[in-house]
C-alpha cells in the first residue's frame, strides 16, 4: 500500500503556541444539559486561531456540511498535519470537576461524527471528567488538505497527537480514551504511540479488529490505491459503489429480533439510514473519507496488525474494557479477548454493532465506573 509522509503544513500565520496560547484563552460559559450545569471551553463558533470556518470551506462546501450536521457548529477548529480537524472540549463544573482534570478522548467510528458521544460526553461530564472529541479527516466539519488524502496508520494517529499538543497542556496526561469501531483501533494506536500522554484505561466499543466486510470493501482491500486513484481521477461510478457497500454495513449494524427480522431499535436504525444516505448525497468529502479509512487503516490485510498492537499495549500496563452488543455481526469474536491479561469484556444485551444509537444509556455507567476504578 501507498506510504504517506507527514511532514507539518502549520499554518504559517499562525505558530502552534499561539494557537495554543489562544485556545487556552477561550471563554468559560456554563449551560444546563439534563437538568446538570456544566462548562463548556467554547471560542467564537467557526474559528482557527484567528481564520474563520469561511475561510477553510468554500460557501458551498460550508453549508453543504452544516446541512448534514444540523446547522453551523459550535465547535473549535485545529489546523495542523495533514488539514483541519474539528473538535469539542467540554469540562465539568467546578464542584464535580476531578483535580487534577481527568481527560477522556473519544474517538468515533467510520462515517459516522463526535456527535454519536453527545449523550456519553454528558454523562461523563456530570461524573467530573472533561471530554474531548473530535472527528476524523473528511468527516464532519474536519477536512484535509488533500481531499483525497491516504489516511492510513501515520495519518491517523498524527492526527490525535497534533490535537493533544493542541489543546493540552504540554504533557499533560490523556488518562482514558473511548474508541467505538475505527476509534478503538485509533484508541489502541494513541496508547502505544503517544506514551508521554500516559493513557492508563481504554475503553473499546465494538473495536475493529475483525470485521465482517461487504463483498464490494473485501474487494476494494486487494487492490486499495488502485480503486482509490480511479476515484481520485473522477471514476464516478466507484463513488455510487462505496455508498452502496457502506449502505449494506448500515442494514447490518443495528440488532435485529433472530426469529421475526425485526430491527429492535427501530428508530434508531431509520434514522441513521436516512442522515447516511443525505451525508452521501450532499457532503463534499464523505465519499473520499469513507473509502480512503476502509481501504487504508481497516484494510483486512492490517487487522491481525491492530490485535497486535492491543496484546502489546495490554502487556504494557494499560487496562481495557471491551464493550459490545450480543447481536454484533459486524465485528465478531471480540469476547475471545477476554484471555489477555488486563482487557475484560462487558456485553449489551439485545445491541448491535451501532450501540452508540442504539441506547447509549446502557454504555455510560459501565464506562464511568471503569474510569472511576469501579469493578
């Protein structure tokens, strides 16, 4: 596969320590969530440094995406290595706040947004921790420089560690990180590459390191670049092929009844079918980032290297909870990690692959206590 060399694109505006040096600077403002006060770290919506989103998207780019994501974000931008990445910050009040802070990341899965931990970033937050999410490149309001950017295992986890140096403070620790799907593999990168930021816990949702693939992305996995440059070079019909192999993964992923078929969340499954399919439609970079993370960082070929690296980060000390629904078909055979050292395993009951939008209720206390050191 192509190999991608990172060196920095910094704004040269705008050095990295004044960005910083801004961000820390940004307002405090307390609003209510679930009957909870807590504070939001918020800048003016839409701005990098001093850059605003108008000026990273064109007019027609910028409300194409916001007509995905429900409006105009109130979210900050980064921009660093390989493009702009788009992130919240949410810290707790001060009477529940965990001092020192207690840092959990979270990091989303394939073509979906940081929005599928709104409900999970809450719940956290009214435990005393602050949360920061993000979203990949091509997804959401983060973009690439290269819209058609190669977002394999260098890019991926550059991305978290600009975010860090970022928003953090300079060492200051990560102590816990939240992947779902694609997200745990980053999860697990982030702690065996990114070691100065002393991630202690992890929590892996459905993590990708098996899969069950459509037949089109198994495909696709044979020959990556190739397909990947026949879209590049405007292979239309290679576009409409990826949403429809991603569209398959969507009628899969949520938890049906075995005996009627029926989708046990209903809803949930509509819902996600119908922003899927608008996203597709209208986003100006979904298409390239969806076949771009599939072809290049969950390649079926790189699987059995992401359980690698998991038994390497167990054996290192960092503990795991693996968390996924008993109706999984899209990632199978996750509880046989139960036999490494320092990972358990904790089942849904009646989920899918999808738990996130399925019923996030029953995923945030079993991931506030395993923070919390709960047994």
């Amino acid at each position: 596969m192509a190999e991608v060399h990172t060196e920095a694109t910094i704004n040269s505006s705008i050095s990295s320590a004044e960005m910083k040096k801004q961000s820390r600077k940004a307002h405090r403002a307390t609003r209510h969530m679930g009957g909870h006060t807590f504070v939001k770290t918020v800048v003016t919506p839409g701005s990098i440094g001093n850059i605003s989103a108008a000026e990273v998207f064109s007019a027609k780019d910028l409300e194409s995406i916001e007509r995905c994501m429900g409006g105009p974000t109130t979210g900050q931008f980064m921009k660093a290595r390989n493009g702009v990445t788009h992130f919240i910050l949410d810290e707790p009040d001060e009477s529940v706040a965990k001092s020192p802070r207690q840092i959990v990341c979270c990091a989303h899965g394939l073509g979906t947004n940081l929005h599928v931990y709104d409900a999970l970033a809450s719940d956290l937050v009214k435990e005393g921790f602050t949360v920061l999410r993000y979203e990949y490149f091509n997804h959401g309001f983060s973009k690439s420089d290269d819209p058609f950017l190669v977002m394999d295992e260098n890019v991926m986890v550059t991305q978290v560690e600009d975010l860090f140096s970022h928003v953090l403070e300079d060492g200051e620790p990560v102590s816990y990180f939240v992947g779902h799907s694609t997200g745990g593999v980053v999860a697990i990168q982030a702690a065996r590459s990114l070691t100065e930021r002393k991630i202690e816990k992890i929590g892996l949702v459905s993590p990708a390191i098996w899969a069950n693939k459509p037949l089109l992305a198994k495909l696709a996995d044979r020959v990556p670049s190739f397909l990947f440059n026949l879209m590049k070079w405007g292979f239309r019909p290679l576009n409409h092929a990826v949403a429809d192999s991603y569209m398959q993964n969507v009628h899969i992923a949520f938890a049906r009844d075995k005996k009627t078929k029926k989708y046990r969340h209903e809803v949930a499954y509509k819902q996600a079918l119908s922003n899927t399919k608008n996203t597709f439609k209208i986003h100006p970079f979904y298409t390239a980032g969806i076949m771009s993370i599939s072809n290049f960082y969950l390649n079926i070929k790189l699987l059995p290297v992401w359980r690698k690296y998991l038994k390497e980060v167990a054996k290192n000390g960092v503990k795991m909870l693996v968390v996924y629904g008993d109706e999984d078909v899209v990632v199978p055979n996750l509880g046989t990690l139960s036999s490494i050292d320092n990972v358990e395993c904790s089942t849904l009951k009646q989920q899918g692959h999808e738990c996130f939008y399925e019923d996030t209720s029953t995923i945030s206390p079993i991931l506030a206590k395993f923070f919390s050191g709960g047994e």
